[in-house]
C-alpha cells in the first residue's frame, strides 16, 4: 500500500475488537481519504480444537458485559449456554482475509459484520453456512463465497497474516499503527482498546509532525 496507511491489527471473534468497531468506523469517516485502513488478522485462536468449558464461557460473559458498558455495544448472553462450542477463531479470519482480496473496504466491512453476528447476535461464526450468509449480507455471491473459503492458497494467506502480527509484535487485539514515518517505521496508535478523544487527538498530532516535516 502506498502512502500514509493506518495498518489495523484485529480478529472477528476478539470481544475487544468488536468493542473497537464504533472506533474504527469513526477513523474510515473522518480519515478514509488519507489514511486508508489495511486490515491484518491478528489470530486470537486459530485452528483451536477442544471445547469451551462452561465455566470459562461464562467467565467470558461477565467480561463482555464490562466491554459492553465501557464501549456502548450490545452483547448476546445465550451464547454461555452453548455447550459444546469451539471458539476456533481461523474460519472467520479465513473470511475476512477472502473479502479482502475484493478491497480493503469490503474486508472492513466483513470484519463489522462478523463482529454482529457472533457478540450481537449469537450466531456461530465458526460455521461456513454462517459465514456465507453474513457474506451475502454484504453482497457477496454466497455459492462463490463459501467455495473460495475452503481454497488452500486462502488458508496460507490467512496465516501470513498471523506471522505478519507476531513479527509486528501485535500480541494483543486491537492493535492500531500508522506511518510511515520518513524513516520507513509506524507509530503506535493504540494497543488493545481505548476510546475515540485520545485516539483521534494522537492521529491528528501525528499527522501534523509528518506534514511539517514534509514541508
């Protein structure tokens, strides 16, 4: 990507990240037109096998309730009730990383939506008919959609992704960088959630160093 970038670093089923959405769709509106946002997945728990125990879904809960309270987002609480679950968060990065290859807006876009319909609305996007309908939702071709998700180059594209984050030393979700700096590095925004006031006043000082330095 050319030019001044934010590189956002995230996952569909980070409950930090969903709190982030109304930040991130505050920064496409205010920043879109010079400071476009790439999308790189994080990877909280891909390929995870076992599933949840009871106690740590409702653990996990609780904890959405205060991220709930904090960022103004609705959460879905029947979700501790489902027995059995694999919080196995590679099939829904595997569909954010293949709306991206449309554009990085669609993979914003895909991202918001998956971010709905597992915290909001307590549907399994773990599930490839799950992530097909939320793809139709943002008019994707949902036939074609769920045929490329089981595509192998997707899959090792999607887990470059997860190198990429690691080298970045984005451990924690959400991650926000932006640059490049004249010496070819990326500032820290913000690492894990924080609200809009410092967010913004950091981009804006930011993006006044880097236009007096150029002039």
């Amino acid at each position: 990507m050319d030019g001044l970038h934010f590189i956002y670093f995230a996952d569909p089923m980070c409950s930090w990240c969903y709190g982030f959405s109304p930040v991130v769709e505050l920064l496409r509106a205010r920043y879109g037109d010079v400071l476009p946002i790439r999308l790189v997945m994080g990877g909280l728990r891909p390929e995870t096998t076992e599933p949840m125990p009871e106690a740590a879904r409702r653990s996990l809960v609780k904890h959405w309730e205060e991220i709930g309270a904090l960022a103004g987002v609705p959460f879905e609480p029947a979700w501790a009730e489902r027995e059995g679950f694999v919080y196995d968060t590679h099939p829904a990065a595997r569909a954010v990383v293949l709306a991206r290859r449309t554009s990085g807006e669609a993979a914003l876009d895909y991202l918001a939506a998956a971010h709905r319909a597992f915290y909001a609305e307590g549907r399994e996007v773990t599930r490839p008919e799950v992530l097909g309908d939320i793809a139709a939702g943002q008019g994707f071709d949902r036939g074609a959609f769920l045929t490329a998700l089981h595509d192998e180059g997707l899959d090792q594209e999607t887990w470059r992704d997860y190198v990429i984050a690691q080298r970045a030393g984005a451990t924690g979700f959400p991650t926000l960088v932006v640059g490049p700096n004249a010496d070819g590095s990326y500032a820290l925004v913000t690492r894990g959630y924080n609200q809009p006031e410092p967010i913004v006043a950091a981009i804006d000082g930011w993006l006044a160093r880097v236009r007096s330095a150029a002039e």
